[in-house]
C-alpha cells in the first residue's frame, strides 16, 4: 500500500535487519563452537594489544577480494622463533609486518586468519594492553587484558607462497629509512598528485611537481 519511495526504504529496512541477524547468529555459533573446542585450543603467543592492531591495519590494505580465492582476504600468521609475523597479499601487493611476542618462546603455529573478522576484532584488541592468541583447527581466539574473548575463523585455503616471491625479488642495493611523522606532516601540507623521492648520502628529499624540495628525517644508503 506504500509509495514506490516508502516501499523501497521498507524493503532496505527489512534486508539490513535480517543480515545483522544473520550476523549476530554466526557469531553466535562461533562463541559456540570455539567453547566446544576448548580442549583442543592451544596459546600461541602473547602480544600487545595496540601492537596487534597496529600490525593488521598495516598489512589490511594488501587484502583483496576476489570469490574465486577467498583467502587472498585473509592474513596469514605465523609465530615461532621468537616472532610473530603478519603477511596479507593481493597477488599484486605484499605487506609483511613482524612483531616481539611478549614471550620469545612461542610455539610454532602458522594459519590464515578471516580478514573481516579480523577487522572488526581490531578495535577492542587496540584497547588492550596486552592480548593472548589461541588457535585450534577451525578458528583463533583472542583474550584481552579485560576478559573479552573474540573469535576469528582460520581460511581452509591454502594461503600463496609468499616465501617463494620473497626469493625472487633482486637482492637490495639501496634502503630509505624515513621518519614517519615528517613525512606525513608534509604531505599533509601540500596534497600533491605524484611526489618524488631523491636520495643522497646525507639526506633524503621529497620533490614536489613545482620543483620545491622538503628534507625529510631519514637516511640512505646504496
């Protein structure tokens, strides 16, 4: 009996209610299962929270999304020698981040975890001081410091050797270390389209499109 208007915000209405229940329902059954397993569930590292969340943010945007390969939206874990290393990848874009685990002595465990839900774990693991990882078959657990327990699905799929591209890259003649803030503060300032980057023995440098130049913070070698 609604307008054309009043019937489609009705039916985005509807569709929006029943996926978040569906949502609240599979978490639901995640909480669920993971409390089944629990015998099975080992720890396998210890790492601040801000840090954790730090590491996804950063590796996140080489995610991608393709149905054919759904693991290339997820990021790869892997922990073991006194490290904990975050490693996502498009097939085009490879990030890596290696993080301390709080104790050194962390078992070897490696798995690709859900890149949605890891997402939106993100926001309460930065709030922790410190979180523990457990894993099982099926999906990772993360405790924080403040008793909140979040579940992440493990991706079946094999994730791609990023070993083996790692390998084939030509070995490195030249390395930029740039502090971060003063790049950042530039940029900022000025928005430009394409920026340059001129290394030197005492001090890289941006070059902007009108030919001004901005000294950063940094060092280079090669």
């Amino acid at each position: 009996a609604a307008d054309a208007d009043e019937a489609a915000r009705l039916l985005d209405d509807h569709v929006a209610g029943m996926t978040t229940e569906a949502e609240r329902l599979r978490r639901a059954a995640e909480t669920l299962g993971a409390s089944l397993r629990a015998e099975s569930r080992r720890v396998v590292c210890t790492v601040p929270g801000p840090v954790l969340a730090g590491a996804v943010d950063q590796v996140s945007a080489s995610t991608g999304h393709d149905p054919d390969i759904p693991v290339l939206n997820g990021v790869h874990m892997e922990t073991g020698s006194g490290c904990v290393r975050l490693t996502a990848t498009d097939r085009y874009r490879l990030a890596t981040r290696t993080l301390v685990p709080t104790d050194p002595t962390c078992p070897s465990w490696a798995g690709t975890l859900s890149g949605d839900d890891l997402r939106i774990a993100t926001s309460r693991l930065r709030r922790s001081p410190s979180v523990t990882v457990e894993a099982d078959e099926r999906a990772v657990t993360f405790r924080t410091s403040g008793g909140d327990v979040l579940h992440c699905r493990l991706l079946p799929e094999p994730f791609p050797d990023h070993r083996l591209l790692l390998k084939s890259l030509p070995a490195v003649t030249q390395r930029v270390t740039l502090g971060k803030r003063r790049v950042v503060t530039v940029l900022e300032q000025r928005a430009p389209e394409t920026v340059g980057l001129r290394t030197s023995p005492d001090r890289p440098v941006l070059v902007f499109p009108d030919g001004d130049e901005a000294p950063l913070d940094g060092t280079a070698t090669g």
